[in-house]
C-alpha cells in the first residue's frame, strides 16, 4: 500500500476509527496527498468562455487559462482517484458499502467520519442500552417490541456494529414478558437439540403461532356456523317443496355434496364425524397417514386417567403424568426425528449421573434409588416419555442433591421426585420449579439461572451440548438446604 509504509489494520467501524484515522493520515501523507484529501487542495475554477464578439486577445487568454485548468483539473481527479483507492483498500467490507462509488478523497472522509467518527460514540452506547434494557412492557405489542429492537440494530450495522443472531435472540428472550419466558427457553432448547441456531425472526413467529391458531379457529368456526345456517336454510327450502316436488333428485333421494359436509372432531371439511379416519381406528384405510397437526386428536394418544390409590391411607387424584422431552416438534423438529432422538435417549446406557434441566419435563425424575431421603413405592404406574412408549414408575419421594452456586457447596431438596430406574437420564422439572415460585431465566452467557422470589440464587445449570446441565458437586454442605 503506497510508497512502502507500514501495514495497519483495516476500519472495522467505531471500535476503531481513532486508530484507524491517524494510520490512513500517516499514508497519505506519505504518498503527498494528506493536502488533497483535507481541501489544501482545492478543485480548480473553470474559467469563464468570453463571447464570439470578444477581442482576439481575450479569445487567446481563454485558450491559455482553459488549457492550464484542463491541466490542474487532471492533476486533482489523479490525486482524488489515487487517495480514494488506498482509503477503500485500508477498510473492511461493512465501511466500504458507505464509500463504494465515491470519487472524491475528501467526500469519502467525510462519509467516514459521519458514520464512525468518535462523536457517534455516545449513539452507539445509546442504542445498546436501546437493545439491551428495552423490555415488551414498555410496548403495546410483541412485534412493536421487536421492531424497537430492530430499528436499533439496524443503526449499529450501519455504524459498522454488528450483534450476533444469538446473542440478540438472547436479549429478545430475556425482555418477555414472564408468560412467554418459559416458552421461549423451550424454543432455544429445541433449537439446540436441533444443532441449529435461533434468530430473534425464528422465535417470534413461533411465540406468536398460538395467536394464529386461535385466529384460524375463530375462522373456522365462524365458517361451520355460516355452512350450517346455510345448510339449515336449505333443508327448510326443501321442505317446502313438498315430497313430491320436480326439485327433488333423480329417483327421488335427496342428494348431498361431499362439500357440505364437516366433521365436528377433526374440524375438516368433506366427512362426517362417524367416517373420520382420524377418530375411527376401525375406518382407516392402510395407506393412510395422519397429518402431523392433529396428531393429538388420535385416541391412542390420548392420556388415560389411572385408578385411585388408597397406599399408606391417603386418597389422591393421580392424572397421568406425560414428560415431553421433545415437546417442540412442531417448531423444531419432525414427528420421526423427535422419536427416534427419544428412543435413544431414553435406552442409552450407561446411565447419566448429570441432571439435565428440562423446562418441558413435568415432574422432577431420576434413575438413582440412592439419592431419595422418603420413598413410597408405586404399583402400575407408568410414564409416557416423548417417544410414546410407557416407562415403569418405581416410586415417589424426597430426593437430596448436592449443588454449586458460584463454587459454594449447598444442599437441596426435590419433593415428589419420581424412581423411574429405565430411563437413562436424571431431568430437573423447571416447569415445576416454576410453578413453585422459583423462575428461571438464561443470563445470555451460557448460564441457566434459577432463583428465589426474593431474587437469591438457588440454583444455576451450565450450557452443554444437548442443553443444560445442573451445576451439581459432589460433597454435601448440611447448612444451606431447601426444599421445591
């Protein structure tokens, strides 16, 4: 570059304008066009054409001060051409959009100056803390409030900042209003069982999927009501025409369209409800397949509601629990993916000491008998895991578990913990946890953090992998116990 001077690193934005502009000035001045770019140099005037009818001498003058501009004028675009080629060469791709086209060495600086000198500093920090400190409290809605995050965004690129994907997916998840949080750490744990990376448009439109669903289903329903008013209005025309009626179909058999009907189970045009395949098992033909969206009306899927249990004199409702590992399939992964991840999670062998935090678990479940401080056992009890297989329960109780929170020992205590000793993994319930007044959130940096509703930390989990593991240890410290 130039006239053998040093090499410098290349503007990457305000980060390093400072140091950028003193380099790039040293070069010029190097190669003698440091006076050009700062206007020392300025453009040279045009002389003025004098009129046919001017003096011979005056035409002669013209000629003279035409030719000596012609001259100057070269010279200038030279040096401008030359002084913008070594800026555009000493700055990166995300500058060089603001300059691309530019002929003028002093316009080109300018521009540069505009979008990174160190008098925007103040406008970075100001749309940081914009992203940053922003929440969807302060917004009438959701997309207002991704829009703000947004439009400021937008600004840093165009000062030569950027915000990776997942950190701003983190921001965005971290400003939510607390009934969208739990729903939102389950879309960047799927995306990571998924390997694949959740932006802030990914994790919008699927916060928003329930919204739709129930927009689609005022749709429908307001249709079925129009069709069977519709339909109704027929049936009294047709009545009216009496049974002996020219209106009446051949053979006289009133004639219904496939069009007209609806089953009210499956909410699908075009059958009634005692011929849905979906429905009626008996009715399926074999090349059937159930469309992935109403794979929950099948009554094999159905969750089944167990006997009551008088162990030990007491009398409790016991619906059957479901832990969806995989309860995102819909927003991340398909129907076969999530069963076959399933099956091999649950099947793999050796067993898993780690305790993995699962914000879709439903209740708190090991595969260790060691760890229960109370136990009752349980008879024909089982769990359906995400893969629809049914797992023998063992039993039920207390569980001890020794944790770190910022490297000091502490102990916890996880009631109606479930002995299920098939699975090959321990799961923290953070649902649970939740519904117990101990929220959670994810600090942006690979941390899970549990809390109390004073705002102490009472647990955290760290990043791996397959999703978050429970930062556990393996001494017990008798001082500082819990229990959920």
């Amino acid at each position: 570059m130039g006239k053998g001077h040093r090499e410098f690193p290349k503007l990457k934005g305000a980060s390093n304008f400072d140091s950028w502009s003193q380099d790039i000035k040293q070069c010029l001045i190097v190669d003698g066009l440091w006076k050009w770019v700062v206007g020392v140099k300025k453009q040279p005037t045009k002389p003025a054409r004098p009129g046919n009818d001017s003096p011979t001498a005056t035409q002669e003058a013209y000629r003279r001060d035409k030719a000596s501009w012609e001259k100057d004028q070269e010279e200038f675009d030279d040096k401008h051409l030359l002084a913008c080629a070594l800026i555009l060469l000493s700055v990166d791709s995300k500058p060089k959009v603001h300059i691309t086209g530019v002929t003028n060495a002093t316009r080109m600086a300018m521009i540069l100056r505009n979008h990174y000198g160190s008098k925007d500093k103040n406008s970075v920090n100001n749309y940081l803390v914009n992203i940053t400190r922003s929440t969807q409290k302060q917004f009438e809605s959701l997309d207002d409030y991704a829009q703000h995050i947004r439009l400021n965004e937008k600004k840093l690129i165009d000062m030569g900042l950027t915000i990776p994907d997942w950190i701003l997916a983190g921001i965005f998840q971290s400003g939510l209003n607390e009934n969208l949080r739990p729903l939102a750490t389950i879309l960047l744990y799927a995306a990571k069982q998924n390997k694949t990376e959740l932006t802030m448009e990914d994790m919008l439109f699927e916060l928003q999927e329930p919204e739709r669903h129930t927009q689609e289903e005022t749709t429908k329903t307001n249709a079925h009501e129009a069709k069977k008013l519709n339909q109704s209005d027929n049936n009294r025309g047709r009545s009216k025409r009496g049974r002996g009626s020219r209106f009446r179909g051949r053979g006289g058999r009133n004639t219904t369209s496939k069009s007209d009907l609806y089953c009210d189970g499956c909410e699908i045009p075009g059958h009634e409800k005692k011929d849905c395949f979906i429905l009626n098992k008996d009715k399926r033909p074999d090349w059937w397949t159930c469309p992935a969206d109403k794979e929950h009306l099948l009554p094999e899927n159905k969750k089944k509601t167990r006997k009551t249990d008088t162990t030990n004199g007491s009398k409790e409702s016991k619906a059957h629990k479901v832990v969806h590992v995989f309860k995102t399939k819909q927003i991340q992964l398909s129907s076969s993916t999530r069963k076959q991840i399933a099956k091999k999670a649950y099947t793999k062998k050796p067993k898993d000491d780690n305790w993995w935090m699962d914000s879709a678990a439903d209740v708190h479940i090991t595969h260790d008998r060691s760890l229960f401080r109370t136990y009752r056992s349980l008879t024909n009890e089982n769990v359906v895991v995400a893969n629809d297989t049914p797992v023998k329960v063992h039993g039920i109780g207390t569980i001890e578990l020794n944790i770190l929170i910022n490297g000091e020992e502490h102990t916890i205590g996880l009631e109606n913990t479930w002995h299920v000793p098939d699975l090959a993994y321990n799961l923290l319930s953070l649902g649970t946890l939740d519904q117990k007044g101990y929220p959670f959130r994810s600090d942006g940096r690979g941390k899970l953090i549990v809390s109390h509703q004073t705002g102490k930390v009472a647990m955290t989990g760290t990043r791996r992998e397959t999703g978050y593991q429970l930062d556990i240890s393996n001494k017990s410290d008798e001082s500082d116990s819990w229990s959920d």
